[in-house]
C-alpha cells in the first residue's frame, strides 16, 4: 500500500508551473486601497517571470538577499515567488517600524535590491546611508540601480525560464 506522502517535494516551482498550467484562466482578486484589483493566474506567472528575469539582470544570482518593503498585495505576491523560484533569499522588511529601524535592517542584512511601494521609497532612500538598488513596485515596476539609473519592466520585457520540475 502506498503511503499518503507526496511522491515529489512541495517547491514554490512546482505551485507557480501548477498556476499556469492548470488554473491560468482563474482569477486572483485584491482588495486594495484605491480599488479591487483582477487578473489571473496566466498574468500573474507572466509578471513573476519579469521580475525574475529583471532582478537576473541586475546580477541577483543564487543566494544573494532581496529584500521587500511593500503592503500585502498582488505586487508583494509576485515577489514571494519570483525571488526564491530564482534562488535569491528573500527578506521581508517590517514597513511599521521607523526609518531608521529599516536603514539599519536593511544595511545589516546587506540585501542586495530592494523591492518597495513608492510610497515608502522616500523615508528608506533618506534613512539609509548606503541605499542598495531598488525595484519601486508599481503598475510597472521600476528598478533604480546604484545612482539610481533607472529602467522598467513592462509587459513586453523578457520572462525569466524556470525549470520545469521533475
């Protein structure tokens, strides 16, 4: 008799290839401030992708911190499952404490990018001696490297391959 074990592991992969292979057409709802935002889970894999593929270009390679400093919402969904599916670390920041609190989080961890609200963008970048690169989460998202060159990841950009899982 076989067990009731999972005959593979649970990977975040495997539930984003799942996403888009079975249910690409189911929507995701988000309540949010301004309104309730839709789309589906073929888009929502789509723009994982991008910022997998974004970050990638960067020169996020495997094991470096990625930290995050958004509200829960489908944007903050996208980056739980772009950054570890592309082996980063992620780093979710407590966007309740002060300023300071988070320079020095943020520094001490020595996170490679962050991924941020515009919203909270200000108070980090004046707070922090040392700002790492910062992907501002938007419609678009918007990266700012060192200097704060900035470029944008738009529906067209180039999706980043995962393998598929075996």
């Amino acid at each position: 008799m076989k067990g009731l074990m999972m005959d593979c592991p649970l990977l975040l992969k495997t539930l984003l290839w799942r996403a888009e292979r079975v249910f690409s057409e189911k929507e995701i709802i988000t309540w949010m401030q301004q309104g309730i935002h839709r789309y589906t889970y073929g888009d929502y894999v789509g723009r994982v992708r991008r910022l997998a593929n974004a970050l990638t270009a960067l020169g996020i390679r495997q094991g470096d911190r990625v930290g995050t400093l958004a509200w829960n919402t489908y944007r903050h969904f996208e980056a739980y499952f772009a950054i570890p599916c592309m082996g980063a670390v992620l780093h979710t920041i407590n966007l309740r404490l002060f300023p300071e609190q988070i320079a020095w989080i943020i520094n001490h961890a020595a996170d490679r990018v962050l991924t941020l609200r515009r919203l909270v963008a200000h108070p980090v970048g004046a707070a922090s001696s040392q700002p790492p690169p910062v992907i501002l989460v938007g419609s678009v998202f918007t990266i700012f490297q060192k200097g704060y060159h900035s470029c944008f990841i738009t529906p067209t950009s180039p999706a980043h391959k995962y393998p598929v899982p075996g």
